[in-house]
C-alpha cells in the first residue's frame, strides 16, 4: 500500500489481535488514512471531503448519501464481519468515534 498512516502502531496491534488477512489490513489502512484526511464532525463540507479523498484514492466517485460513507468491495468469505470489527477497534478508542450502529444482512451475525 501506497499511503502513509500515522497510527500504524494501533493498526499493527489491531491486525494481530484479530488476525486481519491482508485485504481486510488493506482497508483498514485505507480507512485510517480517509480518518487523517477527513475528520468527521456534525459540521462539514461534503464536497471538499469528497475532494480530499479523491486526491488520494482516484476511484472514489461519489460519497452516494448526504453524508460521507465509504463502501469496502471484499470477496466473499474474506471476513467483512471481523473488518467491521477492526474498524470499530480503530476509530473508537483511537479516533475517539462513538456509538456505532452494525447491521448485517443475517440475524446471527452481531
């Protein structure tokens, strides 16, 4: 990966307590560095977010809600539930982000 992440400490802890495989690490990379370039707050500029984004991942086409949200394409099977949990295990005690709300598509999962 191309992009330099401050908090790459947290992010090594992270991966080896989950066991993150290299796809799901990849994208919680590239989470950390979307969180450095675009803090989140209930007050903000949708389109300079978007901006900032595309300067540094160019196949970012759009946020597709009135609020910025990113989507992971990961194949199946890849553990996109355990990289929902080094998402939160990363924003929320390092980001200081909270609460999170988790759905998934079957009832067994969370």
């Amino acid at each position: 990966m191309n992009h330099e992440v401050a908090g790459s400490r947290h992010i090594n802890a992270i991966s080896a307590r989950l066991g993150l495989r290299a796809p799901q690490r990849e994208s919680l990379e590239i989470l950390a560095r979307i969180a450095e370039l675009v803090p989140l707050s209930k007050q903000y500029d949708l389109d300079a977010l978007l901006f900032a984004v595309r300067a540094e991942f160019s196949s970012v086409d759009e946020f597709e809600r009135d609020f910025p949200s990113l989507c992971f394409a990961l194949a199946t099977g890849v553990g996109k539930t355990r990289l929902m949990g080094a998402f939160i295990s990363y924003l929320q005690p390092g980001q200081g982000y909270s609460p999170f709300l988790c759905i998934g598509s079957q009832p067994d999962y969370i």
